[in-house]
C-alpha cells in the first residue's frame, strides 16, 4: 500500500478499534437499538456537512439505489445492532477480537465474487497468522471455561463480521462508479430510518440517556465512529481492495484490548503481546511484495 493507504487505514484501525469501548460505555444506559439510532443520526448529520462542502455528484440511475438501500442493512444498520446487542453480555474486548475475523470471511467470499482478489498463499499465510493472534487473544477465555458466557452474544458479533464482509464485497464489485462520499452517506441514512423504526418496537426510543458520558459515548460513534470512518473506509476500500481493506478488523484486539484493561479494568496478560504481535506480523505479510514484483509492475 502507498504511504496514504496506510495513514488512512491506521486513523481507521485507531477509530473503529476504540468503538468498542464507547459502546460498551453506551450500552450500559440504552438498548441497543437505540444506542445505533442516535449514533447513526450524529453520523447522518456530520456526512450532511460533509456533503455540503464536498458537493460530489449523486447517481442518477435508478437501479443503484436498491443497492445503496441493501448495503445500508448488511454494512450498517445489521451488524451495527448485532455487535451493540452483543456487547450487554461480553467484554469490549472480546467483541473486538470476534469483530477482528472479517478477513476471514471476506478472503474466501472474494475469492469467488471478484475476479481481482483471489486468495494466493501469502495472504493465506498473513491472515492465518492474524488468526492465530486473535485465538492467542481468547485463550484466557477458553481455559477460564467462561466460553458458555455470553455465547449468544459471541454468536452475534461473529455474524456482524460476516455481514460486513459481504458488504464490503458487494460495495467493490456494485459501486465502483460510485462516489465514496455517496456511498458512506446514503446507506447510513437508509440504515438510520430503519433501525430507528426497529426501536419503536423493540426498544426504548424515548427514554433519554441520562448520563453526560453516555452522550460523549453516541456523540463519538456518529461523528468519528461512523462519519470519519465511513468515509475512509470507502476510500480505502477502492484503493486497496476489500480484502485489504478488511484487513483493519485485525487492528481491533490490540486497541480494543489495550483500552478496555486501561479504561474498563478488563483483565491483561501475555497474552495481550503474543496477540499483538501476530496481528502485526499478518498485516505485514499480506501487505508485503517482493521488490522484483514491484520493478516488473511498475515497467508495464
């Protein structure tokens, strides 16, 4: 990646990889529903200032808006709730490292979707390494034998890791003609009506958070959380590839981690290093190429 990609995909590491802590912070007040609509409305609004400014041109055909509406769903409103709802009943850090196995999902689904981004042994190599660091990461979990603990929220934020690694796919191979800016802003306000039409029924849309922190916790996920990182995630994800691109999640344990034993009084250990080192590594190693290649490319 260019010097850019990767100042970009760090500020979205930093950014996403402490959400987990705000929501955690959040969750405790408001239900999850809830929770997601009022950070989806701080993020519609910043995006509308964004888009004021920017003014970048809008799609006139018509059959790209369904799409916009579909990746509002399975990239926004769905895992948003899920990873949310999950956390009443798991640690920020674990949500984090569940969140961090969307290259997983995201290598083989492209694999068969793109025909630019098929798995080759180094990135199976980097992304098993990623792996093993995430595994690293939950062992303390698995030999406390806390596993039965909050499974159904474990089960949750996995499938918000599937879900977005079908959007990400699906947002490469679909909007390539697509502005980013368009792309982050209308699926999030879509995402933003439905979830809060969910909480009308489901939750409790009406009652206020009463606590000043839980607002700084929303006001931080619309406007950095889901704004800023939507808008370099879409950048990102056109520039590098999905793949790539998903290959942020890996960034999560080692921020989400970090702050939940800094600010949450989660338990630290060994572990925490070996983690961190391994998803470092996988990163590199995904990331890498051989200097000949590089030449060769740059000849054609």
């Amino acid at each position: 990646m260019k010097p850019k990609d990767w100042v970009l995909f760090l500020a979205l590491g930093l950014i996403w990889g402490s959400s987990f802590l705000w929501i955690k912070i959040a969750v405790r007040e408001v239900d999850a529903f809830t929770l997601v609509g009022w950070r989806l409305l701080f993020g519609t609004l910043g995006m509308v200032a964004v888009i004021a400014l920017r003014r970048p041109p809008f799609p006139r055909g018509r059959s790209i808006w369904p799409a916009l509406a579909l990746l509002g769903i399975i990239n926004t409103a769905l895992p948003f709730v899920l990873i949310s709802w999950g956390q009443k009943t798991i640690d920020s850090a674990v949500a984090s490292i569940l969140n961090s196995t969307v290259p997983l999902f995201t290598m083989v689904i492209a694999h068969f979707a793109l025909h630019d981004e098929p798995i080759t042994a180094r990135k199976a190599v980097g992304l098993l390494i990623g792996f093993g660091g995430v595994s690293a990461l939950m062992a303390r979990d698995l030999e406390a034998g806390s596993l039965g603990v909050g499974i159904l929220g474990q089960a949750a934020v996995l499938l918000a890791a599937a879900s977005y690694a079908s959007a990400s796919v699906f947002a490469r191979r679909t909007m390539r003609e697509v502005s980013p800016l368009v792309q982050a802003f209308v699926p999030m306000a879509i995402a933003d009506a439905i979830v809060w039409t969910a909480a009308t029924q489901v939750g409790n849309p009406g009652r206020l958070p009463a606590l000043p922190l839980t607002w700084v916790a929303l006001l931080w996920l619309g406007l950095l959380g889901s704004c800023a990182a939507y808008l370099l995630y879409f950048n990102l994800l056109h520039s590098v590839g999905a793949t790539r691109t998903t290959m942020v999640t890996y960034v999560f344990p080692v921020v989400g981690v970090t702050l939940g034993v800094l600010f949450l009084d989660e338990l630290a250990d060994w572990r925490l290093l070996v983690g961190a080192a391994l998803v470092v590594t996988s990163l590199a190693i995904v990331n890498w190429k051989p200097r000949a290649v590089s030449v060769a490319a740059a000849a054609d």
